[in-house]
C-alpha cells in the first residue's frame, strides 16, 4: 500500500552522527588524567544546603535535651508528692566539667541511656535529716549532682536556711549532662522519705535507711562483720541516741567513748554512715558538749571535713 505521505529526512547521516550527544546528560569528569597534576575540580557547597544541616543538628540536639528533661520530671509528676513548681530544673548554664566517672551509678541504680537519674526526699523541716545533707555534700565531690529544693504545699513556711541548705545553685549544665539529681521536698511527713524509681519501687522510709542507701553509692564493699557493726551504730545513733531517754542516751556515749578508744572512726580506721548518724545525731539532741573525751576528738575530726562544717551553719 502506498504511503499516505512523504516526509523529507531533516538531517543527512554524517550531520546526525556528528552532531547528536552519546549520553543523555554530561557529568563533570571525576578522575585526573595520569601523570597530571591539575587539581581535582570541586563543586561548591550550597550554602543553603548547609544552613539546613545546621539547623537540623540544632533540632536533634533540642529534641535530646527535651527528652532527657521529660524522662526526668516524669519521675516526679507521677507521684503526689509532686505539686511544687519544677519550671527552673532546667539550666543551660555553663558549667566546668568534672572527670568523675559514672559507672558506679550506672551499676548500683541501673543504666537508663538519656535520662536523668532522680532522687526524691520527702523530709519535714521541723526535724531535718541532717544526715541527708552530709552525704548529699560528700556525692557532689564524686558526682556531677543537680541538686534542687522545694515546699510542699502542706508546709506552710520553711526557714531561709534550709531553702538553701544546698548552697547557691548558680552554674548548671544541660539537665542530660549530670549523673544524679538530687531534689529535697520540705513537707509535712512523720519520717524521711526517699524514692529514685517512682515507677518500680516502694519509698524508703527512715534517716537511717536513706543514708545507708545514699552511702552506698560511693561504692565502697565491707566484709559481714563490719556491714553489721555499721548498721547496727546507725540504729543505735537512730533509735537510743536521737530518740531514746536520756539514760540510753549516756549508755551509748559510753559505748561511742570505748570504742573510739580504739581507732580513729566508729568502725575501722574510715569514715563510715555510722559516723555520719551518729555525729548528726548528737548535734540534734545538743548532747554533744557534754560527750566523753574520745567522743570529742572523733566530733573534731568529723567538723575538719567541708560537709560537716557545712551542715553546723544550718544549726545556728
């Protein structure tokens, strides 16, 4: 059948060999001919693109800050206790980094990779567990501790000093950068409470209890023998000195007198939780200026140390 039509060739074979590409679109050629030495070309970077890798570094490092926050506060908003205002716990402050390792914490509290671990007290400001206090000044020497205090709406006033009797809180890191937070609540409460998994954990309750557990922190390993000479010096500074008669009271000096005849500390030649106690103990029930000698000289060499001194200016 014929062609309806005829259409003329627009090029000739030589002309369309010549002339048309051999690819669909050319790319700058990556590799340097051998032997020279001309440098390769580079592309220049758009400065748009890199002010969006910028801002997108900026927003991953904002969303990490904010979730470290949140898991941490969320311990707090899921218990009662927890009607105070916590819009200050975060600082971006500077702050000069400590070289403190963490792994004990890690392993005695459990590792929780992007939040803050929390340890909340309940404490009535009427008798305060100045025990607490020592050793929440002997971790800041080992940890990186953001530590708060605040009043619970069942209190109605709290004296000046023990709203800052964790000193000036003035330079603060980003919350995700400490490894212990440290929050004290002043509230109306029979006994001393302590939780640092409100989650998974029933609150420890008892000065003694709490500073047997904020002590072990440090990590330190006693054999049976003087794990129970410790625990039974913090029952004994508990129970009889702080709240017994006054005959049980001279009872244990004595026995505070005998045995500090014999070494330098309560038990062994370290200080222990016992010694803490015991030395808050007697500051409270004002029996320490009538104490035996050895008792003294013990008294002296707790009050050398930067905590306890610390402490003696809440007592004034």
């Amino acid at each position: 059948m014929p062609a309806m039509y005829k259409v003329r060739p627009l090029h000739s074979a030589g002309v369309l060999a010549e002339h048309l590409p051999t690819c669909m679109y050319p790319l700058p050629n990556l590799h340097r001919a051998p032997g020279s030495a001309a440098p390769l070309p580079q592309e220049e970077v758009d400065p748009s693109l890199q002010a969006l890798e910028s801002r997108q570094e900026e927003i991953l490092k904002r969303l990490y800050e904010l979730k470290s926050a949140v898991d941490g506060l969320s311990k707090m908003i899921q218990t009662p206790d927890a009607d105070f205002d916590v819009t200050n716990i975060i600082q971006t402050d500077e702050f000069s980094p400590l070289t403190t390792n963490g792994a004990d914490l890690d392993l005695m509290l459990g590792k929780d990779y992007g939040a803050l671990k929390d340890v909340v007290i309940n404490a009535n400001p009427s008798l305060p567990p100045l025990s607490l206090l020592v050793i929440h000044s002997l971790l800041c020497e080992r940890y990186k501790i953001l530590s708060a205090v605040h009043t619970h709406s069942s209190v109605k006033s709290v004296p000046e000093n023990l709203l800052k009797c964790f000193g000036e809180q003035t330079k603060k890191q980003p919350r995700h950068e400490y490894q212990l937070g440290f929050t004290l609540i002043w509230k109306d409460v029979p006994k001393p409470q302590m939780k640092f998994s409100i989650q998974t954990m029933c609150p420890i309750e008892g000065e003694g209890n709490i500073a047997r557990f904020l002590f072990s922190l440090f990590g330190q390993k006693y054999n049976a023998v003087t794990s129970t000479l410790i625990d039974s010096w913090v029952d004994t500074a508990i129970f009889q000195l702080k709240e017994g008669s006054s005959k049980e009271r001279g009872a244990v000096l004595r026995s505070m007198n005998a045995a500090l005849g014999k070494s330098s500390w309560l038990v062994g030649n370290e200080l222990t939780v016992a010694d803490v106690v015991a030395w808050c103990a007697l500051q409270q029930t004002g029996t320490a200026n009538t104490a035996p000698a050895n008792v003294q000289k013990w008294m002296k060499s707790c009050e050398n140390l930067a905590p306890f001194s610390s402490v003696m200016k809440l007592l004034k």
